[in-house]
C-alpha cells in the first residue's frame, strides 16, 4: 500500500483573552492530556473520525455488577450433563 498524506486535526477548547494566549493554553492542555478523538481528512477530501483509546484509563469489572444470575455462577451438574 502506497503512503498517502492526510490532514490531522483535534479539538481543545480553552479560555484566553489573545489568541497567543489560547495557543499556549492549548499546547498545555495537550501535552498534559493527550486526546482521544481525531478528524483525519485524506488526499481526496474523505474523513474519518478516528477515537483512540486512552492510555490511562483503566476498564474494570465487578463481578457482581455483571452477574444477572448469581445462582447460577456455580455448576451444580456433573461434568457432561446438559444439552
């Protein structure tokens, strides 16, 4: 597959009284919190959103939260049985 170049862009929202301001803020913000959803655009003009997972974010799960049926969790038949 041929390498092709594509336009990346984010977006932060910060609050500054001069654009300079708003660029460093940004900067800032960025650096500290890397983000997670990109538009990239194509030689062809198509986009794509592309979500990237965050590197810090953790997905945990608590068994009993997921469980509908506790009672069920623990096999009670023999090996074997069942259809």
């Amino acid at each position: 597959m041929s390498k092709q170049r594509f336009s990346v862009t984010m977006t932060v929202s910060v609050e500054a009284e001069t654009p300079q301001e708003a660029a460093e803020a940004a900067s800032a913000e960025l650096t500290k919190s890397p983000p997670t959803k990109f538009d990239v655009v194509d030689e062809s003009g198509s986009t794509f959103h592309v979500i990237r997972e965050h590197p810090h974010r953790s997905v945990d799960t608590i068994e009993s939260e997921v469980v509908q049926y506790p009672e069920f969790m623990e096999n009670d038949a023999p090996p074997g049985a069942g259809g």
